[in-house]
C-alpha cells in the first residue's frame, strides 16, 4: 500500500479523511482550505484546518463538527454582555486553537507549522497541511458587490443571491513544501477530492499557482466524490450556490467543474443513472452508498474510493503494455 494525498474542506471532506486516516494512518496527507480563514477580536480562526483537526483526533462535536465535543460558550455570552460582536458564535473550546495559531503567527510560525503541532500533540499521525501559508480568501460575487465568505456566511447568512466567486491572492499564494513533497511521493497511489462545495472549499486550493499542474502531473488517479445527491446538497449552501450561478443541481454538474482534473468521480447510488452521463465527460465514474453516518460508513467509502483508483492505475499499466 502507498500514500494517499486527500483535498478537503468542511465536515464532509473531514469524514471521508477520517475514513481515509482510518486505513492509511501516518500514510495520509490532507490538504486542506484556508481561504475561509478569517480574523475576529484579534484572533485567526481556521474554521476547516480545525474541523478536520477535531475529526482526525476523534473529539469533534457530533452535530458540529468545527467544534471539539463538550463545547461551552461562557466566553461569547460576556463578550456580548460588554457589547462586542454577537456573530460568529465563539465556543469556549475552540478559542485554543485560535489563541495558538495567533500567538504563532505573531512569532512569524508558518500556518503548516503551527498546524503540524496541533497534530502531534492531538496524537494524529495523518499530516494535516494548510493549501498554503501564505493569505488566500474567497470573495463572493453579490448584487450589492464582493465580500467575504466569512461575511456572506456568519453575517449575511448566505442570503444574497450568489454572481461568482473571487479566489484573492491565490495566483501569488505559494505551494508549501510539505504540500509538494506529499504529491512528489514515489509511492502516491491516489488523490481524492473529499465531496465539499466546490466554490469554497476545493476551487481555492485548485486555483493556487500551479496547484492542478501538480495534481496531474502526480502520476496518481485523482478522483473525486460528490457533495450532490439525488439533486441536493446534504448541507451547507452548495445547492443554493449552484441555482443562482445557472448550474444543473446535480452530480453530473459537479463532475463538469473537475473535468480535465480528475481520473474518476464517485456518484451516489441514488444517482447511478447519471453514471454514464459522467463518463461521457472523460472521466471514469461509479456510483456507491456515499452518506456518511457512522465512522464504519466513512471507512466503506474511503476503500471504495482507493479501490476505484486502484482499478484506474491498473487499466493504465495494461495499456501501456
């Protein structure tokens, strides 16, 4: 068996990490969005590099992944009551992370750094690694102008209709070395883009400067897996996202914003009619159970995934022969 290189943002990329974790171990990297990152009273919060801290160490919350299990928020109420800011939510728990990674950002620590760390003392042996160290943020295009996903999230509750999307600062951001040594690796066996909303959470690390050259030239199958299924996004605002660009909601939709990129695309068995559809695309396509609701889910996922890129790796070497 070989290393696997995994892209992931928002709580369904870290479940399926977590499967991967669950088989690979220390064999793992995870690649993960920061261009949701955002600062409050002073603090950086890295709201995906932390839901998949969390999920990897076995303490995330069950019905809210970005926080670790027990949360509290006596923090945020006094906050409120000496008239700061009622949004974001701010658990107890979570400020940690946060209070770290500013201290070590102010110690000019490198985020992949202050990020190795909190695996290690979480006792993760999967590599948890930032897109980049360097400032990427997504913008949302709306009717009154662009602004932050943090904004349109936790401010305006997603509810201004969408127009496009801006990655700033992601074509000078810089590709760390941790990110290359994990796609250089000589025993890379599969890629796999973990089902997030493509908008926010996976098109920023793709759009970074030579990012998808990177992943093609791996030499790994790169497949990815559906955040759609049955024509609806489980959670999050993926589907509403999709509607007000003039995207069909469905998996095919998503298999089209990958194309050129990746080998293969894994459809939910509620959508096994759209397979062959998929594969007119170019890419090689099936459809397997992808709801994620127990850990022993997660895992059957993660082996159906690793075995689709298996069988791809090896329809490559046969016809090479």
């Amino acid at each position: 068996m070989g290393c696997v290189v995994a892209l992931a943002g928002q709580v369904g990329g870290a479940k399926l990490a977590d499967g991967l974790y669950r088989l690979r171990r220390e064999a793992l990297s995870v690649i993960v969005n920061t261009a949701d990152d955002y600062e409050h009273l002073g603090l950086a919060f890295s709201p995906d590099i932390d839901t998949m801290l969390y999920t990897l160490a076995g303490i995330a919350a069950a019905g809210a992944g970005w926080e670790p299990e027990g949360e509290s928020h006596a923090v945020h109420a006094m906050v409120r009551r000496l008239g700061g800011p009622d949004r974001p939510v701010l658990g107890d728990r979570s400020l940690a992370a946060a209070l770290l990674r500013s201290d070590g950002l102010a110690d000019d620590r490198r985020l992949t750094e202050i990020t190795l760390a909190f695996c290690r003392h979480l006792g993760i042996a999967a590599r948890v690694l930032p897109m980049s160290d360097d400032r990427v943020r997504t913008h949302v295009l709306t009717d009154e102008g662009a602004v932050t996903f943090h904004d349109y999230f936790a401010h305006l509750g997603c509810e201004p209709p969408v127009r496009g999307f801006q990655y700033a600062g992601a074509s000078a951001a810089r590709i760390s070395d941790e990110v290359m040594d994990a796609l250089h690796a000589r025993d890379l066996e599969a890629v796999v883009i973990c089902p997030a909303n493509p908008y926010h959470a996976i098109a920023p690390m793709l759009e970074i400067e030579g990012m998808r050259t990177l992943l093609r030239r791996s030499g790994a199958p790169v497949i990815a897996v559906t955040p759609i299924i049955g024509g609806r996004a489980l959670r999050g605002s993926a589907g509403k996202m999709m509607r007000e660009l003039g995207r069909e909601l469905s998996a095919r939709s998503i298999a089209g914003e990958y194309r050129r990129l990746i080998d293969g695309f894994v459809l939910d068995s509620d959508d096994a009619l759209l397979v062959e559809s998929v594969r007119s695309l170019g890419m090689e396509a099936i459809a397997v159970p992808t709801v994620m609701r127990s850990v022993d889910d997660r895992v059957v996922l993660a082996q159906e995934v690793l075995d689709f890129a298996a069988s791809i790796r090896l329809r490559r070497e046969a016809e090479v022969q």
